[in-house]
C-alpha cells in the first residue's frame, strides 16, 4: 500500500517557535507522521483512499522550552489520532 499525504497548510498559531523554526515543525511532522503510518496505518475509513479537506487533531501540551522537533512530533501524534488506526 502506498500511501500520500500532503498537508497543504499548517497553521502553528500561538506556538513558541519563530519563523525560522517553521521548516524545523515542517520537516518533524512529515518525518513522524510518516513513521506513525507505516507503523500502524491508516483508519479503516481513509485505507480505501481519499482526500480530507482536514483534520480534527487534539491538543498538545507544550513543555517550556521545547525544540522544534520536539513540537513537530507532538504535532504528527495528535494529527494521526483523527487519521489513524
């Protein structure tokens, strides 16, 4: 199964990280989200194809002084909770 995804746009409203660190979160994402799905799929809904316009994600808790890695990560997991298994 091949699966693509392509987040359009990522809003990171009233995180604690500057525009510089923006391809930081990007690049976290991609690369954990990625790593969640090959892992443990898609839901049951999404595993026949589609395209979500978006996703309902739940919040995270953000530690002071987390990186951007660290933010990028916690991102993916709460974005694979409304997309995955």
């Amino acid at each position: 199964m091949n699966i693509k995804i392509h987040i359009e746009r990522l809003v990171l409203d009233g995180l604690p990280i500057t525009r510089a660190h923006g391809p930081a979160v990007q690049q976290a994402v991609e690369a954990e989200l990625t790593r969640l799905l090959a892992d443990g799929g898609l839901s049951q809904d999404l595993s026949g194809g589609g395209a979500m316009p978006s996703v309902t994600a739940r919040g995270i808790q953000l530690k002071h002084g987390g990186d951007s890695g660290a933010i990028g990560r916690q991102i993916a997991h709460s974005v694979y909770g409304g997309i995955g298994k």
